[in-house]
C-alpha cells in the first residue's frame, strides 16, 4: 500500500487522481494541499505543505510553479519521495530538483502519458535519420484555456529529446513576429495554441522537401496523465535517491 499526498488535490489533475486512488487498493490519498479547499475530499485537507503533519511514503504534485519551492523545502526536510509533475517551471527550480534529488528520490516528467514517452524514443530515431537530411523540425502543441504556461513542459521535453542527438548548433525559436528572414534550417519551432478544452495535443513535423512526416499524440482525457501519475507514485515508494522519469516507470 503506498500512502500519498495529494499537493494541489482540488485542481483538474488531483481530483482527477482522487477519484482513481478511490478505487485502487494499493494507494491511498492520506492528505492534500490546496489554498482553497469547499470540504469535499475525504482526507485532511491543508492550505499550504509546509503545515502538512500527516505521515506519507510519497507526494503527487500538480499544482502550479509558484508552489514548487516550498514542495522542494518540505521534500527534503521530511525526505518524502515526490513525483513533480507541474510544468512552467524555471531553470533556478529545474536546477534546485536535481539537486534535491541527489538526496532524495524525485521523479519529474513533464508527461505522464504513456504515449508521449514512448514517442521520445520514437522521435531520437526520427531526427537522426531526418536532420541529417535538412528537414526542418516543427512542434505545435494545443491546449484548453485554462492553462497557464506555454509552451508545453511536453513539447519542451519532446524538442528536449530530439536535441540530444542533434548537433549543438540547434536551437529553439518560439516567435517569428519580428523576423524577416527566412528560417534558419538549425530552429526547431515550436508554437502553442489554446483554446476551450483541448486537453493536449502534441505534433511533431518533419518537414523535407516534397514530403512531410507527423508524429501527433493526442490525449483525450486527463485520465491518461492521472493513470500514469498513480504508477509513478507506487514505483517511487521506497525508493532510494535520484532523479527519475516516466521511462524508468515504463521500462
Ligand atoms: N505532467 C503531466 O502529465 C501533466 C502536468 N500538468 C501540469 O500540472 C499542473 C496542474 O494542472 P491542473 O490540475 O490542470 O491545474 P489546476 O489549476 O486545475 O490545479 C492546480 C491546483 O493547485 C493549486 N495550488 C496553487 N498553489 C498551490 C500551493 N501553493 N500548494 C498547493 N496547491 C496549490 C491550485 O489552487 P488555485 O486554483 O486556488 O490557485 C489548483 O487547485 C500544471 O502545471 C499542468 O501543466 C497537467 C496535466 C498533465
Ligand atoms: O496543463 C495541462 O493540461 C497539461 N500540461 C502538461 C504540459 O504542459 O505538457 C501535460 C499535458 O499536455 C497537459
């Protein structure tokens, strides 16, 4: 039985995980942390983390940037293994995570589907065929109103993924408003758009001459993050320290 807060239990994604924790018997939600809280859950519900007295083997975020530093604070003064999944976060905190983790097991993934982490592997092997080529690289991610960042944490990892075996010249171009050049063949574009309640779509395009290649994964409901959280947070208990990801879980 693996014993989990809930940080950020009253948004979309932690309800979501409490209703799927409700019915699985190898995980409990023992508490959750929210500001705002109308009394619905079953368990304890605190404002802020640092004022979290309950005893966990494991803590799922998905709560917004903002709330990342003191989840660092309470991480390593209680050494609770945490699976961050927020996105939007800056390079200072990326930083801090991994430091943390040389202390502590953290897994951070900016995806919990087990779609876009099968496709990082997929799209490694895509661009060392197609850059080598001179196909130009392009993301476009889609997204519901609500969201606050942009671009995606997936479509940073997915871009993250094919620059690993890229050369180094590659970079990432977010805006053409204020271009008037043609494009660099080293960019990797990548474009957000939002609107009603998308809940994520992730597009990858190779585009060559006279052919194109499009790798899309689109998730239909919030549920494949959440599924995917639930195993992240069961594969983490007990743990020892060391920055984990989703292909540690799947593998
Ligand atoms: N890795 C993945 O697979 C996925 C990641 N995400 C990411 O997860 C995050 C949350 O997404 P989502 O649930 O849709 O967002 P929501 O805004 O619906 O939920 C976030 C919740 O966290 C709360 N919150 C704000 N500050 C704190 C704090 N200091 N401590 C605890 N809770 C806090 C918010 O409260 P309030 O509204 O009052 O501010 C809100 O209830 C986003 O960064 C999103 O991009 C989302 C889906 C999948
Ligand atoms: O905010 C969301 O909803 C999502 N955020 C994550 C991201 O920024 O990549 C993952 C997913 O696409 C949904």
């Amino acid at each position: 039985m693996t014993r989990a807060i809930m940080h950020g239990c009253n948004g979309h994604m932690g309800r979501v995980i409490t209703g799927i924790c409700d019915n699985d018997k190898d995980i409990e939600i023992v508490a959750g942390v929210d500001p705002f809280d109308d009394g619905h859950n079953t368990y304890p519900v605190f404002s802020s983390i640092k004022d979290c007295n309950i005893e966990a083997d494991v803590i799922i975020d998905f709560a917004a940037a903002k709330a990342i530093d003191a989840l660092l604070d309470y991480v390593e003064e209680k050494k609770v293994p945490v699976v961050v999944c927020t996105t939007g976060l800056s390079d200072e905190q990326i930083a801090r995570i991994k430091d943390v983790s040389t202390r502590v097991a953290v897994l951070k993934s900016a995806n919990m589907s087990l779609g876009i982490n099968t496709i990082f592997k997929l799209l490694k092997e895509a661009a060392k065929v197609f850059a080598p080529e001179g196909f130009d690289i392009e993301i476009v991610e889609k997204h519901h109103n609500k969201k606050i960042d942009a671009p995606s944490g997936t479509a940073l990892a997915l871009a993250d993924s094919m620059k690993e075996v890229l050369d180094d010249d590659y970079f990432y171009r977010y805006d053409r408003s204020q271009l008037r050049e043609k494009r660099n063949p080293k960019e990797i574009g990548i474009s957000a758009v939002r609107g009603g309640t998308i809940v994520g779509e992730h597009e990858v395009f190779f585009a060559g001459e006279d052919e194109v290649i499009e790798i899309k994964h689109t998730a239909y409901s919030k549920a494949v993050f959440a599924k995917g959280a639930v195993s992240a947070a069961k594969f983490l208990n007990g743990k020892g320290a060391g920055l984990y990801d989703m292909g540690d879980v799947i593998a």
